[in-house]
C-alpha cells in the first residue's frame, strides 16, 4: 500500500507530463514540493522503494512465511 504522498506525487506527475497542469499548478493543488516534480520526471526511480538492504526472498516467498 502506497502512503499519502506517493500517492500525490503520481496524480501530480500524471497532470504534469499529460499537460493537464502546469508544474506550479500540479504542485500547488497536491501540496508537492516544486523542486520534487522535476526531478520524479527526469530521474528514473521508483516511486515506491524500501529502505536498507535487499530481501533474499521474493515478494510472494515474503507473504508466505509465517508470521511471528
């Protein structure tokens, strides 16, 4: 599950390279730091990323272990 602002931030790049709105406009109405916008666009990241080191299992080996 994504949290508020990533979620945010996809409507906002969604209106922004669709042209919809203006960059100032986008992160007027999504309370988004302008500065974040442009750097989401050129910067090929994931939006959704976890922190620290890599998992040695997959994602559906990770649901599947029991929970303590």
């Amino acid at each position: 599950m994504t949290n508020k602002f990533e979620e945010q931030l996809r409507f906002t790049l969604e209106y922004v390279t669709s042209k919809s709105l203006s960059l100032n406009k986008a992160a007027i109405k999504y309370n988004i730091p302008k500065s974040t916008v442009p750097m989401s666009i050129t910067v090929k990241t994931p939006l959704v990323r976890k922190m620290g080191l890599g998992s040695l299992l997959s994602d559906d080996e990770e649901k599947q272990k029991p929970k303590y």
